[in-house]
C-alpha cells in the first residue's frame, strides 16, 4: 500500500495543465508558464514565461536541460495555451485525496465487520 501511494505521489507530481489560447502580447504582459507550438517545430516548447528583448520575443525555458533562451517567430506561432494552476493542484492532490481515503474505508475498521 505504501509503496503505491509513493509511486502516485512521484507519478502525479510533475502534472502541469494548461488551458486555452492567448495572444503571444496576452503571454508576456502575464509571465506565466506557457506551452508554445509551432509550425515548424512538432513538439510544443513550454516556457516558464515569454518576454520582449530588443522588439524580438524570447522564451525563457521551463527545463533546466534547455540552456539557452529561444527566440519566437511570431508568423510561425500556431497556439499559445496558459499555464492552468488550480487545475494543475488538483490533478495533482486528487490522486492523494482518493489513495488516503479508500485507505480509511479498507483498512480503517478494525473489526472486519460493517
């Protein structure tokens, strides 16, 4: 039992939800994460924010394995969804939360009766 509810914890950890589509302006006036895709790339970056340097759009990397920033085409973005951080909570806690009670319900009545 513990050894699930560990490998749930590890598992669910890393979830992040995004939702939406904002403008490439709507995402650096917010600064928050965003998944960035593109045509010419087929895998979405994601970026732990945007920001405007010297009229170029930069991403700055949500990973530490990316070292360098990417600078974005603007005529190459096909969608930009927001970072959804109460969704991303409850994903997160919500495998938890059922874990911990079905613990309760199956091992929490010492007699073994109803």
């Amino acid at each position: 039992t513990l050894a699930v509810l560990l490998a749930s914890l590890v598992f669910f950890q890393g979830c992040t939800v995004y939702k939406g589509s904002i403008t490439l302006e709507d995402a650096v006036a917010q600064q928050k994460k965003v998944k960035v895709i593109t045509s010419d790339n087929p895998k979405p970056f994601e970026f732990k924010k945007i920001e405007r340097v010297d009229g170029e759009y930069v991403g700055i990397p949500k990973r530490y394995s990316q070292a360098e920033n990417i600078t974005l085409k603007k005529e190459t973005i096909t969608e930009i969804k927001e970072h959804d951080k109460t969704m991303s909570t409850i994903i997160t806690f919500s495998p938890l939360a059922i874990i911990v009670g079905l613990g309760v319900i199956l091992f929490g009545n010492s007699d073994g009766g109803y």
